[in-house]
C-alpha cells in the first residue's frame, strides 16, 4: 500500500508540473489513448511547401520544425518534421528531471513526442555545482506532445492530428502567404570576452592539460545583444539559406526561440541500434574545386592535431556507449570521414552499439550527455574547468533537440551555430568554440571560432557588417 501511495503522489506531482492547451475538453488519459487521424497529400513545390510549413507552425506557441536540407546519408532520418501546438508538455530543471520525464514519457508511449535538453542536465547527471540560469529562457529540460505532426518528402506530406481533421490543417499550410525576406533591424552582436581574454583562457587550459587534469577541452565564448527587436522565423529562414545544414532546426517554446543551421547528430535510436556521430575538425571552403580538395586534405584528412581530437571524442563516445549497450556490440562504423557543408569541412566520425529494446530513454540520456565533442575529456573534470572559465551559462548551446517517435526510435541533434533569442527580454545570443589540446594554437582556435560564426553574420550582414570583439 505504500508503494502504491508512492506511486500516485509521484504522478500527481508530475501532473501538477504539466502544462496543458486548454483548447480541448478531452481528459488527458483519453487524450494518450486516442489514435492520431492521419493523411496523406501530394506535394508539387517541396521547397514552397516547406516555407509554408515553417510560417504555420510558427504562429504556435510551441513548434518544432526539423530539417535535414536533403543531405544524403547511409543513416536514417527525416526529411522534414513538424510538431506544432502542445497537448501537454513537462518541464523541469536539474534535479530529478530525468526520473521525472521517464514517468512523462510512459505515460505517453505510443505518441510523437518533442523537445529540448540543456547543457545544464550535466548538473544533476554528475552532481555538479548549480549555475545561474542563462537569459535565453529556455527550462533545462522541456518535452511535449504536440496537437499536429507534419512529416514531409520528396512528393508527399502525411499530417497526424489528435483532434481535429487533417485535411483542414493542410489548407491552412498551403494557403499561409509568404512573404519575401525584407532586411533584418539593426543589431550589434557584442563579445562577452575579449580576444586578449580568450587567447590567455586558451593558455590556461594548455596548462591544466600538461599537468594532467585532462586531455581535451570545449572552450566556448559567446557573443550577445541586449534589446534587440529580430524575428526568428526570418533568421531561421536566412540561416537555412546561407546554411543548409542536415540538423538545422526552428524550435519554439513559448518566448524561447532556437534558430539552428547544426550539422551535427548527438544520438539516435532505430530499434536496438544506437548511433552517434560527433564532429572534430574544421576546415574552411574554397570556391575553386582544387584548392577546396586540398583544403580537405592539409587542414583535416592528413593533420595530425585534427585526427588526434577526434580519436579522443570517438573514444570518449564509445565509452559513454558501452555504459549502455551490449558488451561487445560498440563499434566505429566511420572514422574521420569528411563531410562538406556550405562553409566548412568537418571531420566526422560515427560510432554505434546494440543496447536490449527496453532500455529508457532517460536511462541512454544518463549515460551518454552531454555529448562529448562539446565537453571534452575526462568529462566530468573538464565540465568543471568549463565553468571555471566560461563567462556564462551555454543554456540550450551545446544541449540537444530532436523527437521520440511511436515506437521509441529517436533522432536528436547538437545544437550549435545558432542563435537563441528570448522574445520577452529581445536578447540574442549566439555561442562559438572549439576543442583544445595539448597542440592547439589561441590564435588559430580564435580564428577557427570566427569561421564558425561565419554564416551567422551573413545573416544578420544587413544590420551588423561585423561581430565585434574587443
């Protein structure tokens, strides 16, 4: 009997912690075992219908809008995915979230769920110091049940509702208007450190890694505006343009917007299959095909400082992995494969392992984040030394959206080379780093944090030619 009384204060609590659209008058028990109506429609401009998509979801107060920009790839994902509206949604900072969002989640088996992890989620995983709260306004961990999901390809789109009739959701996608890109306000994205200040950090953490404290740190700086008046869902659309990355995202949780152009996979799940492709290595692009070959080939395939970060984040992967898989099933499938995107080249590698079918979610989430090409190794020390050193809190940088499908399988990204913006204060923010080791040059980490930005400031050239930093 104790136990069973345990067990209802535990979901009353977790009730107590849902938010719910009231729009509906179905119980939320009868709305977990109602099916989802779904149909089909044929799509003759992909590329309108994708715009259309992105302004619809938009106007909801919680969207996500998932695009993999048709990068082929040996490993499954979606196209286009958009969960728009919120028939619950749990949220929750460092403490017991992980607990809490497994009962959320099995409380919802069988339905699409979204949502975001923070890089803050390290606090309660490793028992690390709480930090102050970031000024994006996103909670550290946030999952919901959206109202309609969208998924879109070449030629068709499938449209799921839990009420309601899907063929009158696609005739308001297809008669959103949208408008031509207009030039962005004006805004100043400021440095929160200077370089003098970055170049000694980076002399720093060279020291703690010749005395052996650790062997690789992901030292971030960001850059911010206060008051500035953007609009996201032009941001994210010009962002898309200039970099169409297989993990960028729209997501939106009330007046927290993440604008994100991320080439990067933290982790996904198809059956008992786990995979994670973390990236270390950047090389810029060069608009003449012999001399961007040979970028490839002196900046990442044959540089020896690249290939050794990299085959530090590959074995720090593979050991967060086998914590949950299978003995024997971890692998290296890809190891410093090079993959181009529109302004760089990144090193890439993928690692997977086979875990039994009823593991939880939280459980991989537990042994497995942060991802390790954001942190460094061992991580937990250098997640210390992080906050040691590091003039903020990352927030949503660094953490991880994506969605659990019917079936338990999952895809979630890492989210870097984006912007974040709170709507409610108008602060922007948008974080850049890098890994550093024992080999690693400040200046050329400097100047490697600037081309990631690169695309960011060709969004927002209009308004501010320049990142600056002092």
């Amino acid at each position: 009997m104790t136990c069973l009384a345990e067990v209802a204060a535990k979901a009353a609590t977790l009730m107590m912690m849902m938010i719910f659209k009231p729009a509906s008058t179905v119980s939320f028990l009868d709305t977990v075992i109602t099916n989802m109506l779904n149909e089909t429609f044929e799509v003759v401009d992909f590329k309108g219908i994708k715009e259309q998509l992105l302004i619809w979801a938009s106007q909801f107060s919680s969207c996500s809008f998932l695009d993999n920009n048709h990068y082929p790839s040996p490993w499954e994902q979606q196209e286009c995915l958009v969960a728009a509206g919120m028939k619950s949604m749990f949220q929750a900072a460092p403490g017991t979230a992980l607990e809490d969002l497994q009962l959320y989640l099995d409380s919802n088996s069988g339905r699409w769920i979204f949502g975001h992890i923070c890089y803050d989620l390290k606090n309660e995983i490793e028992n690390l110091p709480v930090t102050p709260p970031g000024k994006t306004g996103f909670e550290t961990v946030c999952f919901y049940v959206p109202e309609t999901i969208v998924q879109l390809s070449a030629g068709k789109a499938t449209i799921y509702v839990l009420n309601g009739d899907p063929a009158a959701i696609w005739e308001q996608v297809t008669s959103t208007p949208v408008n031509s890109l207009e030039p962005e306000v004006h805004v100043n994205l400021q440095s929160r450190i200077t370089r003098h200040h970055y170049l000694d950090t980076i002399e720093k953490i060279k020291e703690h890694i010749h005395r052996g404290d650790c062997y690789e740190l992901n030292f971030c700086q960001e850059f911010f505006a206060e008051n500035a008046p953007v609009d996201p869902v032009r941001l994210f659309r010009e962002l898309n343009r200039f970099s169409p990355n297989p993990f960028s995202c729209y997501h939106k949780i009330n007046d927290s917007h993440l604008v994100c152009a991320s080439p990067e996979r933290y982790l996904a799940r198809k059956g008992n299959k786990l995979f994670s492709q973390p990236i270390k290595g950047t090389a810029s692009r060069n608009l003449d095909d012999a001399a961007d070959d040979a970028l490839k080939l002196q900046e990442l395939q044959t540089n020896q400082k690249e290939r050794s970060e990299n085959v530090m984040v590959v074995d720090l992967v593979r050991n967060d992995l086998s914590r949950i898989c299978l003995e024997g099933t971890v692998k290296v499938d890809e190891l410093f494969k090079i993959y181009s995107y529109p302004q760089v080249h990144q090193m890439v590698s993928t690692i997977s392992g086979l875990i039994p079918e009823e593991t939880p979610f939280t459980e991989i989430i537990r042994s497995t984040f942060p991802m390790g090409s954001m942190t460094g190794a061992p991580k937990k020390r250098v997640m210390e030394l992080i906050a040691a050193y590091e003039t903020g809190n990352r927030g949503l940088f660094s953490g991880t959206v994506g969605y659990i499908s019917p079936s338990g399988d999952f895809d979630f990204n890492v989210v870097i080379r984006s912007l974040l913006f709170n709507a409610k204060t108008n602060y922007l923010s948008c974080w850049v780093g890098g890994g550093i080791t024992w080999y690693s040059n400040g200046l050329a980490e400097y100047e490697e944090c600037m081309l990631k930005a690169m695309a960011i400031k060709k969004v927002l050239q209009p308004a501010a030619p320049n990142i600056s930093s002092p």
